[in-house]
C-alpha cells in the first residue's frame, strides 16, 4: 500500500503517518519527488485497513501496489530517478550516459590508454572488473583489491567516474572504497544476502539482468536493495539465454521497455555482454537506446587479441568510436543526448 500526500503535506504531518505505521508493525518508505511525496509500506499491510489513512491530514490518496515490487514501481513514484554521480553524472536524465572500458582491469599503462580514449569520445564511467566472475577457476579471475586501486586511479587521473563488480559479501565494503559505482552481476541477481548487503550501504549500485531470470525477479532482486535503504539503483539488461547460439545472448530490448514502464529506476544496456560478438555490439547499442535506455555499457579494448577475458565482444577504440557516431543518431531521433 502507498500513501500519495498533498503537495503541501507538512512533515508533522508525514511523522505521523509514519509514526502510526511504525506501531502496527510496518516499516516508512518515503519518496519526496518533484511532484509528490508517497510514503510506502512495508510489512503486513493488513494491519493498515484498521486505520483510515485517507482522513489522516496531509493524505491526498491511498493506493493499492498490486505488483510484488513496491518501491521499485512506478506506482510508487512516478518521476524517474535519477542518481547522481560525483555532481557531474546523472544516470537517467535526458542525456544519455556512456560506461566503457575493458572487461577486466588488466594494468595500469593499458586501462589509462583505454580510459582516455574512451573519454574523449563520450563516455563518462570508466568500466573494468576486480573479482571476475568467470566459468572456468583456471581463467583470469581478476586483479583483486590491486585492480580497484588502478581503477580508482585512473579515475582520478581523467575524470571519469568508475564502476566495477562486487561478488560477495565479504568484498562489499572494500569494492565500495574505490569505486562510484556497484556492480551486482548477473551470476549474482539472486544471491540475497549480497543484495541485502548492497542495500545497507549508501553507494549506487547496477544491478545485472540474470542470463535465466524474468523481468519480474529482476525488479524483486531491485526491490531488496531498495528495501534495506538503497535507492540508488540502476537496472541493466545484459542478454538472456535463449535457444540462439549465433549470438552469445539474446539482448532482450523487450525487457527494456517494460522495464521503462514498469519502474522508475534508469535502465542501462550492455550490448557487449548481450552479443558477445564486437561485430553485433554498436546494433544492440543502438536497439537499446531505440527502446529507451537511459545509458549503455561497452567493453573497450586496445588491443581485443590479448585481452584476458571478453576478448571476442570487445571493440577497438575506432570501433567505439563509430559506435558513438551512430548512437548519437539514434538518440537525437529520440530527443536524447549523448
Ligand atoms: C561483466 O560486466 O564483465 C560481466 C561479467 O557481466 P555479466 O554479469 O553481465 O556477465
Ligand atoms: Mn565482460
């Protein structure tokens, strides 16, 4: 159940709602938006219906959240979110945000080459994983707390903001120390006592599509980190498994589109993962942001040969480029920057 307040509500006036909640047992979720402020409810909501929240003052109207998701909905706040990254990027808003890097940070010397390229063309997160979630235990599992500290400098040195996965519980605090932003990967959607932990901490996070889950177990596993006090959460579609095999997955725009409709929070796309082919990655780029995506993620590499993992979906920086030309395109048709 939501409470949607007059626009004049006062805050006496919200503490006591939240006041009267708090003793039947139910936990306050307030959204001061542009437009309104609602107050959601969490707990055993049936205990609300004793009390006739439409007289309390201050109350404009009660709702019913039908979805299992509550405060991920957009019943629950109507405007989009936008999370603000060091006051210089905003994931959500009218421009379109850039994420590229390579898969893996593999040095120093080759993450700078590849982050200042990819500066100069557009983007403004640097991307590169520490803890790799790899398949096999004999492939590149990542350079560790070594490679959070090269990213967090080469995110100094050029200005960029950074992100990179965390995959345990164990590693949320320190992943959270150097970088701006949280990656929940998809192997992970599902791993509760990390999404729990995520959510206590006040770090915006991405959180990865499972390669096997639905839109809706996408947005309860957003949900757990909204609920435990994050609400600076970014969704990213990354491709499904499908019967296809030409293609690595299958970037589901779909899902972006009802990921767009059914909740408030940005949405990004990452073509690279979702094609696993560079040749496919600047067409899913541009499929996504059509479908209205709010920012996408692209594996960049000098040198793809010699990378150690992601190799095959990764673009050279002319690629990246070309990328960038066709996307802006694409977004100007759509009364987008990029
Ligand atoms: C990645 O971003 O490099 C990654 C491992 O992503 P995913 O979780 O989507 O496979
Ligand atoms: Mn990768």
């Amino acid at each position: 159940m939501i409470v949607i307040l007059n626009p004049d509500a006062t805050e006496a006036q919200i503490q006591h709602i939240v006041n009267r909640a708090s003793k039947l047992g139910l936990k306050s979720n307030i959204s001061r938006g542009v437009e309104r402020t609602v107050i959601g409810f969490i707990g055993p909501e049936d205990a609300l219906r004793v009390i006739p929240l439409e007289v309390f003052p201050g109350v404009d109207q009660v709702m019913q959240v039908l979805a299992p998701y509550k405060l991920v909905s957009r019943e629950f706040k109507k405007q989009d979110t936008v999370i603000k990254l060091k006051d210089r990027v905003n994931v959500g808003g009218k421009k379109l945000v850039v994420m590229a890097g390579p898969c893996s940070v593999e040095g120093y010397e080759p993450l700078l080459s590849v982050a200042k390229k990819v500066k100069a063309l557009g983007a403004t997160i640097l991307r590169g994983g520490a803890f790799k979630p790899r398949t096999s235990p004999y492939d590149f599992q990542g350079l560790g707390e070594e490679g959070l500290k090269i990213l967090q400098r080469v995110g100094r040195e050029t200005g960029l903001c950074t992100i990179s996965e965390v995959m345990d519980t164990r590693q949320v605090d320190l992943v959270a120390r150097y970088v701006d932003v949280l990656q929940i990967g998809a192997r992970n959607i599902q791993n509760f006592a990390l999404l729990k932990e995520v959510g206590l901490i006040k770090k915006p996070v991405m959180l990865k599509r499972g390669m096997s889950t639905t839109v809706k177990e996408w947005l309860m596993s957003a949900e757990y980190l909204l609920s435990n006090g994050n609400f600076d959460v970014m969704l990213c579609e990354r491709g499904i498994r499908t019967f296809e095999t030409s293609t690595r997955n299958t970037l589901d725009v779909n899902a972006v589109a009802v990921a767009k409709k059914l909740t408030h929070l940005p949405v990004v796309v990452d073509p690279s993962h979702g094609t696993g082919h560079w040749q496919y990655v600047a067409a899913g780029a541009r499929a996504g942001i059509a479908a209205g995506c709010d920012a996408i993620m692209v594996e960049v590499h000098d040198n793809p040969e010699e990378a150690l993992s992601d190799g095959a979906q990764s673009l050279m920086p002319d690629k990246f480029q070309e990328l960038m030309v066709s996307c802006r395109r694409v977004a100007q048709a759509l009364d987008r920057e990029i």
